[in-house]
C-alpha cells in the first residue's frame, strides 16, 4: 500500500483516463477520483434548474451551493445534493453543456478545492484536465493519455451503443470535437500536459496493456 503516492492522469475524451485510473487505483489501492464526474454534476444542476449555461454569475452560484459527492466504493455513485445522478451525468445534453460550465473560473475554484481536499485523506489517481498542471502539481507521477480523434470517438460510440443508446456515430465524433476544443481553448486551466508529464499515446493500445505501462511507470516513483 502506497499511502501518500499521487498519480495525476489528463488527457481529451475519450482516451481511456477514467478506464485504466479505475483498475491501477485498486491494483496499488489508492482511491480513485473521477473529476469530470464533478463537472458533470454541476452541468446537470444547471440543466435542471432551467438557467442558462451562458449565465456565468448564476451558474458560478448554483456551484457554490450544490453539494457533490463521489462515493469511493465500487458502485461509484454520483451524488448531488443527495440525488443519485450517476446515469444522468453522461447524457448527451451533459455532455454538451458541461465545457461551458467548466470554463468559468469559480466553478473551477469550489470543484479544485473539494479535489484537492479529498487528496489529503490519503494516496490517489485522480483522472481529468488539470489534474497535472494545477490540481496536483507535485503528483508523483503524471500522465497525459492522447488518442486519434477517431479512435476516441469510435471508443465512445461503442460504449453508448453498449449501454443501448441509440446515437450517430457523427454526433458523437462532432460533439467530442467541440468539448475537446472548448478545453483546449479556454482561459483557465486548459487541457494540456504538465511540463513533466509522461504523454501514452493510446492509439491501437489495449486497457490492458496501458494499465501494465502505467503501473510499470508507477513502480519507478514509489516513494
Ligand atoms: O469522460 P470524458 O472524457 O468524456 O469527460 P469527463 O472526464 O467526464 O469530463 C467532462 C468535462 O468536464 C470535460 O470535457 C471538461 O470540460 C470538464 N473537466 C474539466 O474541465 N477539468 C477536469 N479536471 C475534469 C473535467
Ligand atoms: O475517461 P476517458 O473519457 O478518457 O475514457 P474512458 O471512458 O476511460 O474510455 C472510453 C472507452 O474506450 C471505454 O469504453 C474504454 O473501455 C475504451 N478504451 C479502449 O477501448 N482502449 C483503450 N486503450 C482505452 C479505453
């Protein structure tokens, strides 16, 4: 057990984070914290609460005042004030929204100081955009997970298919685009690797054999 061992891992939708961080998170029994979940939770509050995403001062309050938390057993529920949300939370209206919401500076605040406290119970992998470059700066091990676009939108369309959702291959290739360009482009904390990542390109690479990379990787920086 590895007890304060940090793993940070970044990178665009759809290029595997949220997959390998899950199984080298209970490999090296750290937990794990998924941070586009926390995001997504706001996005839908908003959502559901009829404002409009481009109300910046009422979004940034909705922030404030909603309550997210992420469970760490193996369900990994989502929760947002008290509502289960974890199906809700990957919807395409979700997904749509959720770039904006993330580019306002205090929702960025209250969501990077909630992340940055649940660091402090103990070693983790914690998977999203900044993670390297801001969340955990001094992370012991960095990773920066890339893919072909097409690889990352092929990926993703599979997986709603699987989960019996009927949507087109394009507009799931169209709205990653979008979201990975709303990321890339904003002004605060925008996805890009640390200095001191270590960037996998995952192309044509099997879950099993980035974990082995990973963990491989992990093994070097253990305290
Ligand atoms: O799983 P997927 O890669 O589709 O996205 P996610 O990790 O659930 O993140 C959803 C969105 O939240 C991203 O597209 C970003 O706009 C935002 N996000 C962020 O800004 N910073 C993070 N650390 C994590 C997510
Ligand atoms: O979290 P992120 O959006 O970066 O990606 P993910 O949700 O972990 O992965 C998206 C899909 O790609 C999942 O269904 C993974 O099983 C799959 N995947 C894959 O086929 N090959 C990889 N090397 C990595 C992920």
């Amino acid at each position: 057990q590895h007890q304060a061992l940090q793993i940070a891992i970044d990178g665009p939708a759809g290029a595997g984070k949220s997959t390998v961080a899950k199984i080298v998170a209970k490999q090296l029994q750290l937990f794990y914290l998924d941070t586009g979940a926390m995001y997504r939770a706001i996005a839908y509050k908003v959502l559901k609460s009829g404002v409009s995403m481009e109300e910046e001062a009422r979004v940034s309050q909705i922030a404030k005042h909603t309550e997210v938390v992420l469970d760490h057993s193996e369900e990994r529920t989502v929760w947002c004030d008290g509502e289960d949300v974890t199906q809700q939370i990957r919807s395409p209206e979700v997904s749509r929204a959720v770039s904006v919401v993330a580019a306002y500076p205090e929702v960025r605040e209250r969501l990077v100081e909630l992340q940055r406290r649940e660091a402090e119970r103990g070693g983790v992998v914690m998977d999203g955009r900044d993670i390297g470059t801001h969340v955990l700066p001094k992370a012991d091990l960095k990773i920066f997970l890339t893919a072909t676009p097409e690889e990352r939108a092929k990926r993703r369309w599979k997986e709603l298919k699987m989960a019996g959702k009927d949507v087109s291959f394009e507009e799931v290739a169209q709205d990653m685009v979008q979201r990975d360009r709303e990321d890339t482009e904003r002004e605060i904390s925008p996805l890009k690797p640390a200095g001191d990542a270590i960037i996998l390109d995952t192309t044509g690479l099997s879950v099993d054999e980035l974990v082995a990379k990973i963990l491989m990787l992990a093994q070097e920086v253990v305290p």
